[in-house]
C-alpha cells in the first residue's frame, strides 16, 4: 500500500461526468482544489470509438484518470439489452484504459460495480469471491464486461508497472440518478412510482418481485469521497469494495421511500417480476481498514436525492406525473 498526495494541478480526466458516478466525482475533486480537472460529453468524445479516443490522450496527456463512464441500467434493460451492456462497456474500457497507460497516465481507478461477483457468493460478499461462482443472469453481460475491466487494471499493472487500481462500489443513489419509469434502478425507480402515486391519489403501488432480496446503499457523494481517498491510499492490483457494510430489504427500502415521499396508499409485490440476486452485501473490511468511512445514513440521502428529483420535476427534465 502506499500513501501519496495527488498533485491538484496535474492534468485529471474524469470520464462519464454527466452521469450519476461522474457528476458527483467532479464535484468532489472540485471542491477538493484540482484545477487541472477537464471532461468530455458523449458528443464530443464517444469512448467506444478507438481512434477518437487514442487521438485524444495523446493531445491531452492526463496524469490522473477516474473511468466513471458506463453503460448503466436495472433489471429490465440489462435483460433486455445484454448486447449493449457488454459491447459498449468492453469498448470503452479498453480504449480509455490502454489509450491511459500508452500515453503515460500514471493514476487511474476503474470503477466496477458489486454485480461482478458471484450470485451466490458467501455473505457479506469478499473481494476474493470473485470468479468463484456463477453470475446473476439477469445482469451477466454487464458483470463480465466489468469483470474484464478489473483484469484488464491488473494485466496493466503487470505489464507496465502502472499504479492503476479498481474500485467495485455498492448499489448507489442520489442526485443525478436516473429516474426513468423503466430502466431505472430500483431506489430512484421507487421514489419516481411512489412520487407519481401521491399525486394522482393511487391506492395502491407495486413493486417489482417479492420484496425479500437485500441490498446495501451507498450515496454518490460518499462513493466520490471513496474513489479520491483510493487513489491517495490504496494501490494493490486485487479490486477494493465500496459500501456501507449494511444492507435492508427491498420492502423495507419501499417502505422508507413511501414515507419519505408521503405515499400513504397500499404497497402491493408481484412476484412474477424478477428478484435478481437474493442478497448483495460488501465486505467492506479492506476499506475500513484503511480508514475509510461513509458520512451520509440513508434517509438523509433518500430525503436529498427526492428534493432534487422535485427540482427536476419542476424545471421540466423530469417529465411529472
């Protein structure tokens, strides 16, 4: 391990700055004192395009580089989209990630996500379980290209001697998420449904499965406040968890949202939906051990994250009930 101070006027790119991960990570550094941070948006630069991305570290040269862009999506458009999922992550990351080492980067950290481990696995969920088990198959596409991304990080190590890390992060949420009706996931999904119900006076709200699985939430700006203490005081070629280290069912999480929103109808659970993985808790012992610790307890977040659903709501990008 070491412990090193990154230089805040070295040149640092943050890949995928508009989405939920992106966003809140530049904000961080931000307000951390890098004045060297620079982005591109999908338009400008499409990740997946090879030369287009070759062409732009060799103009750019960052020293610092967050891989925070990917191809996001719940249940529903991970089963229905696998293709994608895997196509366009796989691309991205490979061209980001050796375009970084070529061009002499020498910080980078991948963020992967907590699906690459096994459906199975042993709970809370170990760092060295991954590769041990069989997948969710709902998700599997998304999970091995994020899976190839952990080893392409080590093959890179190996190789060139790189200081380059990854991070696997929990389930997150909060301001700049996702809130579409569908392709959600399910904490922004539910504050959208229970939000929509209160104000068409619905009795009742499903949710999808059974309400039993489990799953662990970690707000983005605790995530952003991760990856730049990882980059300063982790350096191993093994992937690190981010979470809280404790989780709650998806009823319970229904239940909390509801109340935080002022739903007061009827929760329904159709089990024909699918469930996904029973349970998804993080060992988050490697972290911790490292100093490491979430600031933001989940009601607060859930209460932030739906005041600024309705600020969206009120300035027309999120289309209201």
């Amino acid at each position: 391990m070491r412990v090193t101070r990154l230089d805040r006027s070295a040149r640092t790119y943050i890949a995928g700055h508009r989405g939920l991960v992106g966003g809140a990570v530049l904000r961080h550094f931000q307000d951390a004192g890098f004045t060297s941070l620079f982005t591109r948006s999908s338009s400008e630069l499409d990740l997946r395009d090879a030369a287009a991305v070759e062409a732009f570290f060799a103009a750019e040269k960052p020293a610092t580089v967050v891989m925070a862009a990917a191809k996001v999506g719940g249940i529903l458009a991970n089963r229905t989209y696998p293709a994608d999922f895997i196509s366009d992550n796989l691309r991205m990351q490979v061209n980001v990630l050796d375009a970084a080492a070529r061009h002499g980067a020498t910080n980078l950290l991948f963020l992967g996500s907590s699906c690459i481990y096994p459906k199975f696995a042993e709970q809370p969920i170990r760092e060295d379980s991954l590769l041990t088990g069989p997948l969710e198959e709902t998700n599997d596409a998304y999970a091995i290209a994020k899976i190839s991304g952990v080893l392409q990080v080590q093959a890179l190590r190996r190789q060139y001697g790189v200081h380059y890390i990854s991070a696997m992060p929990t389930n997150l949420y909060g301001p700049g998420d996702n809130f579409h009706p569908t392709n959600s996931h399910v904490l922004p999904g539910l504050i959208r449904r229970f939000h929509e119900a209160k104000q068409n006076d619905a009795p009742s709200v499903t949710v999808w499965g059974t309400g039993t699985p489990r799953r662990e939430f970690l707000h983005v700006d605790d995530l952003a406040r991760a990856c730049l203490f990882l980059l300063e005081n982790y350096d191993a070629p093994e992937p690190i968890n981010v979470g809280i280290g404790s989780d709650l069912s998806i009823g319970e999480l229904a239940e909390l949202v509801a109340d935080v929103v002022g739903y007061r109808g009827e929760l329904q659970f159709d089990s024909s939906k699918p469930d996904g993985t029973p349970r998804k808790l993080l060992d988050v012992s490697k972290l911790h051990d490292l100093g490491w610790r979430d600031e933001i307890p989940l009601r607060q977040g859930v209460e932030q994250t739906y005041a600024w659903y309705l600020e969206q709501v009120k300035a027309g990008s999120v289309r209201a009930a």
